[in-house]
C-alpha cells in the first residue's frame, strides 16, 4: 500500500493509527512524499495524480522500466471492494 500526498490535509505521512486500518501482517504500507509512483503511473499534474486506485498484478510480472498491467485496476476503492476481491482471489488462486 502507497500513501502519498494529494489532499490539503496530507501533510505528513500516515500516523501509525491510520497505518493500523490495515492490519494484515501480509502488507507494508510506504510514504511516497514526493508521489513517484503516482508520476511512474502517469501523473502530469496535480489534476492527472494516480490515488485512491486498487490494481491486482499476477505473480509473474516485473515492475522494469514502466509500471506491468495489472489483471485488474479500478478505483475509487470504496467503490470496486467486491470486484478487487473477486480479482484478488482469483490472482491469489491462480499461483496455488
């Protein structure tokens, strides 16, 4: 999981009680400050900034000179929780 800032209120990096909302020992949360991912992804400006976003990359892809497609990305993630799942289960079963 990538915070950056995009909000006004993004300051600082996520305060360790924001980090607890997602517990699973499985993830690692980083502070991307300066938003590199967000620009590696296709930012050009503050309006074309890549967050809230959820993308699912199989087991066999590399990250080289520019980001691998996902199997799925969508975004807000509130709204694409079950159709994540599905694709994340099915990533995650299809490396069994």
């Amino acid at each position: 999981m990538v915070w950056e800032p995009v909000l006004a209120t993004d300051w600082s990096a996520p305060s360790t009680a924001i980090l607890k909302r997602v517990s699973d020992s499985r993830v690692q949360q980083y502070w991307d400050k300066e938003r590199l991912l967000s620009k590696a992804m296709g930012e050009h400006d503050s309006s074309s900034a890549v967050w809230d976003w959820v993308g699912v990359y199989s087991g066999d892809v590399f990250w080289e000179t520019a980001p691998p497609k996902p199997v799925f990305d969508s975004g807000p993630v509130v709204d694409v929780v079950p159709d994540f799942t599905k694709a994340l289960l099915a990533a995650a079963s299809s490396t069994l």
